[in-house]
C-alpha cells in the first residue's frame, strides 16, 4: 500500500507532532522531556490524578484528552509502541499530588510490561498507585479469558467517567472502584475494510481484497473474527451489535452508553448510518442509549473501519460522563 502523508523527517513525528498539540492548546497541556503530555492544572491539583500511557500513531487518543476532568498526564510512546517504565514512573511521581493516582494501561504487550515494571517501582517508593487495565476487544479472546482481551476505544470514556469522579473529590478507591465497574461492564468490537500504513515506514498493517472486510480486526492490523464479503452499514453494523449484546449479556430494560469510532479514513457520513441501525437493533431489544459519541476517538492512521463500543450505564456513571470538562478532544 502506497503513503501519502505530511510529515517531515520520520523519525522526528512523535517528537513534532507533540510540540504542535502544545502549541494548539497552550491555556490546557505542556509537554516535557520524555514525552509527558502534562495537564497545565496538575500543579494545584488537590484530588485524586489520572496517568495513563500509550504509543502515538492513535490521535486524537491518547494524549489529546489529557486537560481538566480527564487524563493528568499522558506518557506517549514512538508511534505504535509503549513507552519506557523510566518515563511513566516520573509521570506517577509528578502525578502524585498526596491523594494518589489511577493508572490506566491497554492491555497491548508492550505497555502491559512497561506498566508492571512501573509498578513495582512505585511499591518501592511508596507511591500510593492503582492500575486498572482496559481489556475490551471481545474477538480475540471470549469474557471468560478477559485478561487476554486487547485494549480498544473503552479506555476514553473511562478517563472521562474517572476524571470526573477525581475532580468531585472521590478517594482513590472510590475512583478505583468505579473505573473497573465501567471497565467490566464494557465491550468493543472493530472492523477494517482497508488497513493503515505505519508513518515511519510506509509498510502496510495487513491486506484486504477489494470486496473484502475483517470484523475483528485489533488497532494494529492483528487478526481477529475473520474475514468476509464487504457488508453494507446496516448489515455490518448488526453483525457487530449483536457480538457485544450477547457478549454483555443486556437484556431489556437496560441503559447504555455506545461510541462509534473512525479509525482514521471513515467518513462521518458512514459512521452516522452506522449508530442509526445500532440504535434501531438496541431499542427493538427494549435496550436504551442514553449517552452517545460518534467521531473520531481513537485512530489508527489511515485505517478504513470503526470501532463499536457499548457499556452498561447508570445513572451515576452518566452524571461523570456529563459532568464538564476541557481537553484538546473533548470540551464539555
């Protein structure tokens, strides 16, 4: 697959691209050596803090919802690959402003070793840090096996559910515990129809024939249900509903949040017809939205397809949701 993109030096992207997200939001976000994207309200934080990590390659996610109400620092690795355990130990270090902080890991391998690595450190100097992992992806590994399930979209919202809840003054176990709820409650499913090419190199993630999808398909070109004929948006979309319906076991009655995510070259256009029938499938099975998010969250370059993301809400949860915040990526 041929790159068309523009970019200067490849090597420098990571590096550039951060120093342009600080100059674009200034009043929010500073970044640091070692690529720490910090919120510019940290230093006169009085509260619980939220760190996080992850390669770049995905934007908007993950550092452009670091601000108020979500993401305190974001460590942000090469693109596509984790950061070192050095670098997001200061970030918990600096984090740590006396009611301790939330630390939020993708299950990809990379960043899962580079999370346990840094918490044992911590445990050395007595950081009071708790680690909740998103795990999501329900089509590499069933809900019985979670622990090898890839980390999708979920992570943003859950930010966004957590950010609120620290900024309301809830204690560490308090934020913990809701983080995993929503956590354990939340399932997601992507699709491709046309992969993404790495920015550095050029080298495509995968190859779909012309008439061809993968629903399934994990952020970097990882294998997932299978492949098939492209399907139409109410075709696709029911295909992907109903895989996390089942998978959540919701039943009528029940409230939801669902996001649907571009992956980079989707249109809002598809993305639209796309929750219409999502919508139409949930409310024939008695199954309420009552929070929504259909945009472009979490990228991966150039990537034809989306992500669906369906988690059990409540009324608590959507009070988080709702309540303000200011980010890059999401102002509310």
């Amino acid at each position: 697959m041929s790159m068309k993109k523009f970019i200067n030096d490849p090597e420098k992207i990571t590096a550039e691209l951060l120093e342009g997200l600080a100059l674009a939001n200034p009043d929010i976000l500073e970044v640091t050596e070692h690529n720490l994207i910090i919120n510019k309200k940290l230093a006169n934080a009085n509260r619980v803090t939220i760190v996080t990590i992850g390669g770049s390659g995905h934007e908007p996610a993950l550092e452009g919802f670091v601000g108020e109400g979500m993401i305190d620092i974001a460590v942000v690795g090469d693109i596509f690959a984790a950061p070192g355990y050095k670098a997001v130990l200061e970030a918990l270090k600096i984090a740590d402003k006396g009611k301790g902080v939330l630390f939020v890991v993708l299950n990809h391998a990379g960043d899962m070793l580079a999370g346990d690595r840094t918490m044992k450190e911590s445990e050395k100097l007595g950081l009071n840090v708790v680690k909740i992992v998103t795990q999501e992806d329900i089509a590499n590994a069933p809900r019985s096996d979670a622990a090898n399930r890839r980390g999708l979209v979920g992570c943003v919202p859950l930010y966004k559910i957590a950010g609120a809840a620290a900024a309301q003054g809830k204690s560490l176990e308090e934020v913990a515990a809701l983080a995993q709820n929503f956590a354990d409650n939340m399932a997601t499913i992507a699709v491709a129809c046309k992969t993404a090419t790495h920015p550095q190199n050029g080298s495509a993630f995968a190859t779909l024939g012309d008439d061809e999808m993968e629903v399934g398909m994990g952020q970097h070109g990882e294998g997932g249900g299978g492949r098939r004929k492209m399907g139409t948006a109410d075709e696709t979309a029911v295909i992907m509903a109903d895989a996390l319906v089942k998978d959540l076991d919701l039943k009528s009655g029940e409230d939801v949040m669902v996001i649907v995510n571009g992956t980079g070259s989707t249109t809002i256009m598809e993305m639209l017809l796309v929750f219409r029938r999502v919508h139409k499938f949930l409310a024939d099975q008695g199954i309420k939205i009552i929070a929504n998010w259909v945009e472009e969250v979490l990228t991966v370059q150039e990537q034809a397809g989306f992500q669906l993301f369906i988690a059990r809400m409540d009324p608590e949860k959507l009070a988080y949701w709702e309540a303000p915040a200011k980010t890059p990526y999401l102002v509310r």
